[in-house]
C-alpha cells in the first residue's frame, strides 16, 4: 500500500491521537497565549534555558 494522496488523518486516526493525549483533546492556537503573554513579559524576565512544554500532557513521564 503506497502513500496516500491526502495527508490528513482520517477521523479514526484523529480519535485515536486524540485519546492518547492526557488531555483528551488537540490544543487550540489560544491553549498557548498565557504562556506567550508570560514570556513576553516582564515577568519572565528570570527564565532563561528553559523547556515550556504546551501539549496536554503528552510527553508527560513519570
């Protein structure tokens, strides 16, 4: 079976990516705004070297 023409998953795939994530969902473009806000801010101003993961949990280890 070769590479399908469309790249997008179908909507079983997307379920099943969707249900492997703690969250339960896939993250909006807006799930990122507070962190970014955050980072532009003065509040930041100490954080440097730092990994700010935004993904539901994902890469989550024990």
């Amino acid at each position: 079976m070769g590479p399908r023409r469309n790249p997008r998953p179908t909507s079983s795939e997307l379920e099943a990516f969707t249900q492997a994530i703690p969250s339960r969902r896939i993250g909006d473009p807006e799930d990122i705004a507070g962190a970014a806000v955050f980072l532009a801010s003065d509040l930041s101003r100490d954080v440097n070297g730092e990994s700010l993961v935004i993904d539901g949990g994902d890469t989550h280890t024990e």
